[in-house]
C-alpha cells in the first residue's frame, strides 16, 4: 500500500488538475475583492434607490435592486466564459468585435433608432433590454490596442507608427463623445495611455498626443453653453450651488456629512431630498454618508486590490499580449474607478462615469465582469486550450510541458525542469 501510494504521488498530474491546483493568489484576491463590491453594490443600490422610489410612488423599493441581481447574475456568467475561452481565438476575434462597436456607435446616432435619456442619447433597445454600446467599445478597443501593441515585439521607432491605433481610438471617442458621453471617452483615453505606458514608449511621444488629445477635449467643451458651465460649476461649485453645481455641492455634504464612522446603513438624507439619481453616478456620496470614511476607506481597499492583482497577472504573463491585455483591463476599471472618485470629490469636473461594481448600471457591470474573466484568463494561461501566447523561441513549447510546469508548482517546486526530465516524462506516456 505504501509502494502504491508513492508510486500515486510520482504519477504526473493531468491537465485539470494543474490547472485547478495551480490557482494564484492573484487570482483569488482578483476574484475575493470583486465579489466583495458587487455584493457592497448591491446593497448600495438598494440603499440609495428604495426610499425616493418609496415616496415617489414609482415602486416597492426593490426594483432597482432586482435588476441589479439579474444583471450581475448575468455579468458572472459571462465572467466564466470568458475565463475559459482560448485567448488565440481572441485574438482572431478582435476585429469583428470592434466593427459591431463602432457600428453600434453609428446606430445609436439615428433618430429613432437610439435611445434618449436626460438629454444623451447613448442607448439601444427598450426597457430592461436596453444598453450601452460605449461600454462595448470600451472592451472592443482594448483588445484592439492590445493586438497592435503585441504586434511590434521590438517596440516602436517612430511616433508615427502609433498613428493607426490613435485614429481607431481618436475616432470611437469622437463618436461617444457626441452622445454626449465625454467621460466614458476620457477612460478610453486614460487606459490606452496607460497601455502605451506600459509598452515602454518614449514620454515625448506620449506626451505629444496627450497635448493633441487635451486640446481637442477643451475644445469640445467649450464649444456648448452647458459644458461651458458644467466646466465654470467645476472651477467654483458653491458659486453655483443652485444651478450647474448643485449636484457636486450635494455629494460634497453627504460626504462630509458622514463624519468618520458614517449615519448609519439607509439614513442617508441627501438621497431622498437632494441629491438626484444617487444610486448612478453619485453612489460614492451615499457610501461617504451613510458609512462613513471608514466606509469609504474599506472601497479603496478593494479597488487597490483589484489593481494590485491585475497588474501581477500582468507581470507575471506569458506573451505579450497577455501582458499587453491584462495591463489594459486593469487601467480601465481602476481609470473608470478614479475618475468617478476625482469627479464626486470636487478634483475633476462631473462626467457621468459610473464607479466600477458599485452604480447601478447594467451594461457597465456586465462588461466590466467580463474583463475580470479575461483576467482570470491571462492569469491561467490563456485557458490553457491552446499553446501559451509566447514571444520567440519558446513559442514552441508545447501544451504537456506548460502543464508539468503547473504541476512542480502544485507541489511547491518552482525551479523549471531540465529537458531531459521532461523526456524522461513523455516516453513515460
């Protein structure tokens, strides 16, 4: 018995059990701190949306919450399946998906066809079925930019090589823009500079485009009265706290209102008198009020920690797409993130960007889960369904030798076999 027991434990692992054996810890923490805010935006989002909804007649509390549910249960699956599908057909994919993108862009520009609230028009479909394609376009461009920056594995030698991934980005932000939707164009902006960051180009080139980008931005802001005093509101928001800046006042009360320890769970007061859709843009406010700075704190926490395992998936890769994408996910839930923060804070003029897991928004949740997925994915291997995506020479190695890889780790050597070994180990087979 004893024989046949260390002759078990000799036997190499199969692949699933590599793989399910080989978790990181980035993975877990990955994974521990975004479920941790879906939950915590739930129950924001119930917090936020059911007294007003109570008092304004429009329903029992729960309707907002329910969907909230529905959508998150939603967003995980589609977290599973894109943990689990073969970055290689990812890759192959790309372009199609960032054409459906820009053409529902398109579409969301035609009367009749897209769907206007509050004055933007940046939906489609009706009622529980309506989304948002920037959203979409978000994810289509990263994935866009992640392939262009894989492709020159010796880096760029000319500012101008950069040229053809600016005009597809330039172009999708000139189309969300226009919805009016200029926040969810500035986290595009911010997430593929931070990818052109992280590819280790010169700052001058960056900072040339950067400039070129800031300029059209000012420009397009001062081109309309009410974006001239949404910009004016932002400068000095208590000048005018009845008009363009009454909502940034009112986020700033129910903040400091909170104190450190907070009103408690559901008490908050600007909700239900003062401060308009407060489970959208302005959840961060509710959370600063009813929890406090402690509260608060406890949410940064966690988004560092989503950044922090990000960017160790990122680093620890095995191609440089993979590490060009990871990097790209992480950028866009923690710029998507900040600049909500810096935006309800009174640091940067009101958007309109939803903060990440936490405001209720359908489509935002669900793609943002399904960047998690690919996340989790990287972290894998790419699903380990196809050749790791590697630069080089060892881009020929094989599936079987990835796997005994995971299999040293599981047993906690990380010193890589010697090719005899790993000889010795296939002619066992």
């Amino acid at each position: 018995m004893a024989r046949a027991s260390a002759a078990a434990q000799d036997q190499p692992l199969s692949r699933r059990e590599a793989r399910s054996r080989s978790r990181t810890t980035e993975e877990d923490v990955l994974l521990t701190a975004v479920l941790c805010l879906v939950a915590f935006g739930a129950v924001m989002v119930y917090s936020a949306s059911s007294a007003p909804s109570v008092l304004s007649g429009t329903g029992d509390g729960t309707d907002l919450l329910i969907r909230y549910v529905v959508f998150a249960g939603l967003g995980f699956l589609a977290l599973y399946v894109a943990a689990r599908f073969p970055l290689r057909r990812l890759i192959a994919l790309t372009g199609p998906f960032l054409a459906v993108s820009f053409g529902l862009l398109l579409l969301v520009k035609i009367p009749g066809i897209g769907v206007s609230v509050n004055g933007a028009q940046r939906w489609l479909g009706s009622g529980i079925f309506r989304f948002q394609p920037s959203e979409f376009a978000k994810l289509a461009l990263v994935l866009y930019t992640a392939r262009f920056l894989a492709d020159k594995p010796q880096g760029f030698k000319r500012s101008g090589e950069l040229l053809p991934v600016a005009l597809v980005v330039g172009g999708a932000m000139v189309l969300v823009a226009t919805q009016p939707d200029l926040g969810t164009a500035l986290v595009v902006a911010a997430t593929c500079g931070a990818m052109l960051v992280a590819t280790g180009i010169p700052f001058r080139w960056l900072a040339g485009y950067a400039g070129a980008g800031a300029t059209l931005v000012l420009l397009y802001s001062l081109s309309a009265p009410y974006r001239r005093d949404r910009l004016t509101s932002f400068i000095d928001p208590w000048h005018h706290a009845s008009t363009t800046g009454f909502q940034a006042v009112q986020g700033q009360i129910a903040i400091g209102s909170g104190g450190i320890f907070g009103r408690g769970l559901g008490q908050s007061v600007q909700k239900i008198f003062y401060l308009p859709e407060a489970h959208t843009d302005f959840i961060l406010a509710i959370v600063g009020e009813e929890l406090g700075i402690l509260g608060l704190l406890a949410l940064l926490v966690l988004y560092a920690l989503v950044a922090w395992a990000g960017l160790q998936i990122a680093r620890s890769a095995t191609s440089r797409y993979a590490k060009m994408l990871a990097a790209g996910l992480t950028s866009l839930i923690v710029c998507q993130a900040l600049l909500n923060l810096f935006a309800v804070l009174g640091i940067f003029p009101l958007t309109g960007v939803p903060l990440p897991f936490m405001s209720y928004g359908s489509t935002s949740l669900v793609t943002l889960l399904v960047a998690v997925g690919l996340l989790l994915n990287i972290a894998r291997g790419g699903a380990q369904s196809e050749r790791p995506l590697v630069d080089g020479p060892n881009a020929r190695r094989s599936e079987d030798d990835h796997a005994d890889e995971l299999s040293d780790r599981s047993r906690g050597n990380r010193r890589p076999r010697s090719a005899s070994t790993r000889g010795r180990r296939r002619a066992a087979h």
